[in-house]
C-alpha cells in the first residue's frame, strides 16, 4: 500500500518571531554558543529557514568573507522533517543566493563524517586537506576537530546548462538526446547489462515482480492531481519503495532491490561511456562525476508512479531500452505552465532533464514491454 506524500514546506528569509525556534533547532546540534570562540555572529540575515506546518524545521547560515569568497556556516534540519529534502533545499538556496551574490569560492567546516559525504557527492564540496581543531565544545562531542571543504561557484549560469545540439529547443524541460549522442559503443555497452539481468528472466520475474492491473491509472494526469492540491512532495522509491512494482538492481536502500555484484562490474563501461557524455555536454567542467541514481527493470504492467527526486537536485540522464518501440513512455508535468507530456520510448532513449526543488519536475513511467532503465545524477565540478 503506498504511503501518504510527504508534507510539503517552504524555504524563506527568517521573521521577526522565528529566532527562538531558530535557537532551539541550532541547541539540538549544540551550535547554540553564539559569540563565542567557534561562532562569532549568526544574524537572521545571513540565513534561510524551512517552515512546515507552521513550525521552522530547518535553518542554515552563511558568512560573506569578502567580494568573491563566503562560508557555509550553520545548517540544522528537526528530527521530525529529516528525510524529506529539507536539508537539500536549504543547501540549493544558499548556494543559489551567494552565486547570484558574485561568489566564486565557498568553504565550509563540518565535524560529520555523513555530511561530509553529502557535501561532496550532491553539492561538489572538496576537502582541501586542512583539519582545524575545535576552539571550544561544539557541534559533536566526540569530534575535536573540523575537516575543511572547499566548492567552486561559477556564478555564469549558462555554465550550468547543457550544451545542446543546434536542433534541440532548449525551452523544453526534457531533451530528448537520442540521435545526438546515443553512439554504438554506448548502447552495446546498456545491452549487455540487459542480457546479464534477463540471465534468469523467468524465475527472477516469478519472485520478484508483481504486475498492477490499475497500473496505467497510477500514472495517469488525474493521479498527479491530489498531488498537487495538497501541496507534497514524492521524492523517489528509496523514500516510498510502494512507488513502483520495478525491479531495482544493487541499492541496498531501496527494499527489496535484486543485489548482483557481478551486474554492477558489468555495468561499469556504461557508467564510463555516460561520463563521456556527459563531458561533452557540460564541458566548463572538466571535474565532472557521474553516479547511478537508478538501476530498473519494467516488465509488462510496470510502472513507476509520480514522483520528483527532489531528494537529491542536479542534471539527471536515464538510458532507457525497450523491448518493442511505442509500448512504454515517460510522462512529465512542466514545472511552468503544467502542460502533461508523453515521450514515447523509442526503444532506444536518452533523456537529459533538471532536478530544481524551485521548479519541481513531476514524472512518471509505464510499461507494455520489457523496458530496462539506468539513471544518472551529473555532479557538477
């Protein structure tokens, strides 16, 4: 039975009353001590918060060191609001705000192993290789010292567009990439991760895969409508595994996934030929990493319902291979305007599109036919 859509929330500037909520959020971290040795100021004006039901469930701060360098400073997210993108959101603002600024360099201090791995894999942080010991008691007990993370900011955001081919529009919210960069090595490389996952098509299917008879209206224009109305989020199946009845290969979060270590070495000449790719298409960063966001198998009567990834927001490329030309699709709302689109599957399809939590991008997909997916998350560097 899938579970209710989380509850949405909203990131603002503080107001007037939202600082004693602020002060307890930053007392739950222990980042409380304002003034002091480790945290001189922390002004409601260098900061954003998240509001959900009325109540500040996020804030995360920033300091303007000069015209081109600033820090991340302060993020905090409630126990009660993790898992639902608030932390990816406030992150996207500040970041967003200190670009339009004119900042080129940004550093941050963390003491969380976890946070570190965040900052790096979805934001494109770095450790410059400096470990600061802590001047006070702050933030986790058991570290004494900060490990310092370094990001460039581009603050020319064409930089971040793809580069297109002269035929595309870029308007449009998904490009369809197929003819310009869907070359043989590329796809004989997907076709012998699909020949290695129909290995043992008939027991595997048999155990595994549940096909919905109601699946077509699961991913229908009207499904998405109470989404919308209610103002909430779906991010992906790692957060509601009852999204979809796909197969899903080597993700140890998402319930119930096929793990098959032979498969991911398989499937590592894809990931190469996709860093290829995208090379080519964001080439102003030359540090650019690919990383599979998703591994799937449709067979006929899949379906993966509305969603949004918002959990994670970035340049997202899903390879797509279907068994038989015109029986699957993948369906999207445009963020601006709300015109419903259907993308027939080909057979073969490459689709580049943007996760933006300030212009979400519901989508879905419905099967007919065998239809085998890989997804890729551009981490811009």
């Amino acid at each position: 039975m899938t579970s209710a859509p989380a509850p949405a929330f909203s990131v603002r500037r503080p107001r007037a009353g939202d600082w004693p909520q602020v002060m307890e959020l930053l007392r739950s971290a222990n980042f409380h001590h304002i003034g002091g040795a480790e945290m001189r100021r922390f002004l409601p004006e260098d900061c954003f918060v998240a509001e959900l039901e009325g109540r500040v469930v996020g804030v995360a701060g920033y300091a303007i060191l000069d015209a081109v360098t600033a820090k991340t400073t302060l993020m905090v997210v409630d126990a009660s609001a993790r898992r639902l993108g608030v932390g990816t959101a406030l992150q996207q603002h500040r970041l967003d705000y200190l670009r339009r600024r004119g900042i080129r360099v940004l550093y941050t201090n963390c003491d969380d192993p976890a946070v570190i791995a965040w900052n790096c894999r979805h934001f494109g942080y770095r450790p410059t290789g400096r470990v600061i010991p802590k001047l006070e008691a702050y933030g986790r007990a058991d570290k004494d010292a900060w490990v310092n993370l370094r990001l460039e900011l581009d603050p020319d955001s064409r930089a971040m567009q793809p580069r297109l081919p002269a035929s595309a529009d870029p308007g449009e919210w998904v490009h369809d990439l197929t003819g310009s960069h869907g070359d043989a090595a590329l796809w004989a490389a997907v076709d012998g991760v699909v020949r290695a996952m129909r290995r043992d098509q008939e027991r595997l299917l048999a155990e595994r895969f549940r096909p919905d008879p109601a699946a077509s209206e699961v991913v229908a224009a009207e499904a998405l409508t109470p989404l919308l109305a209610g103002k909430a989020w779906v991010s992906d199946i790692v957060e509601e595994r009852g999204l979809s009845n796909c197969l899903a290969y080597n993700f140890g979060n998402v319930a119930g996934a096929v793990m098959d270590p032979d498969l991911a070495v398989l499937r590592q000449e894809v990931d190469r030929r996709v860093l290829d790719l995208a090379r080519d298409l964001f080439p102003r960063f030359p540090g650019l990493t690919v990383e599979n966001t998703g591994h799937f198998w449709y067979p006929p009567g899949g379906y993966m319902g509305w969603h949004t990834n918002l959990r994670t927001p970035g340049w997202r490329c899903y390879l797509s291979r279907a068994d038989v030309p015109g029986r699957s699709f993948f369906r999207y709302r445009e963020p601006r305007g709300g015109r419903i689109v259907t993308a027939w599957d080909q057979g073969l399809d490459i689709r580049l599109f943007p996760i933006d939590p300030a212009a979400p991008l519901w989508h879905a997909v419905y099967s007919e036919t065998h239809r085998f997916s890989l997804g890729y998350k551009f981490i811009l560097v």
